[in-house]
C-alpha cells in the first residue's frame, strides 16, 4: 500500500521520536507498505525553518536528504493534487482547520489513491476515506 506521512509524522519517524504513535510506527515498518513524503512537507520545513529556526530545527534540503537515506520516495506537487483540493470539504460545524499545508497533503493522498498517516485530531473532520487518524 502507499502511504503518504504528515509533516509532523514524518518528522517524528526520522528522528524515532516518542511522540510517533504506535500505530503509524507499524504502518511505517511493513515491510509491503510504500512510504512517500511529499515536497508539500519540504516546503513546510522549509518556511518554518526560515521563520523559526528554534522551533524546526532542521532544513527543507537536510528533510529531503534524510528522508530519502531513510528510503522513502518523494511525491511531487502536480496540478491534478492542487484541483483536488476543490473536492475536499468540511461539513458544517466542524472545527476550523486553517493549514493549507495539510489540506494539500489530503489532496495529494486522495488524488494518488494514497492513504494518509496522521496525528492532527482536525484532519478526520474532512471524512476522507484516505485519512488513518493515529
């Protein structure tokens, strides 16, 4: 199966950080599963980097480089993500959710037939058969 990572889930696997939750680590280490990050994520690192070095300590270039000796595969940005994210939809009452970050990588995933690791409680909101909640 392919399987796109969250930003924060991504970071968290390269740095077997505690905070992984479980069920993504599995997800992660079958061995039949095809883990992708997308340059939507680079490009996060990479803004938040530059505005907050403290915070994100590491670099859009250094996230690709340890992702790739982690040997997951990259998933570029094609226009067909960016016309799904007109698709995606929020039903009324849901709490607000303003990362266009993450509405891209829902695209990205739900374009690609992809399912989408993540953590953030607000993502499941979007009822999207290709978010795994964890």
């Amino acid at each position: 199966m392919k399987v796109l990572l969250d930003t924060h889930i991504l970071l968290w696997a390269l740095a077997d950080d505690e905070r992984l939750p479980q069920k993504a680590r599995e997800i992660i280490l079958q061995g039949e599963n095809e883990i992708y990050y997308s340059t939507v994520s680079v490009w996060e690192v990479s803004i938040k980097h530059s505005l907050h070095p403290e915070q994100i300590p590491i670099s859009g270039h250094a996230l690709s480089g340890y992702c790739r000796k982690a040997g997951y595969q990259t998933l570029p940005l094609w226009d067909e993500h960016a016309w799904a994210l007109e698709t995606i939809t929020r039903p009324p009452g849901a709490p607000r959710h303003n990362d266009p970050f993450d509405r891209m990588l829902i695209a990205q995933a739900k374009s690609e037939g992809m399912l989408f690791v993540t953590h953030d409680a607000l993502l499941p909101y979007y009822n999207e058969t290709c978010i795994i909640a964890v």
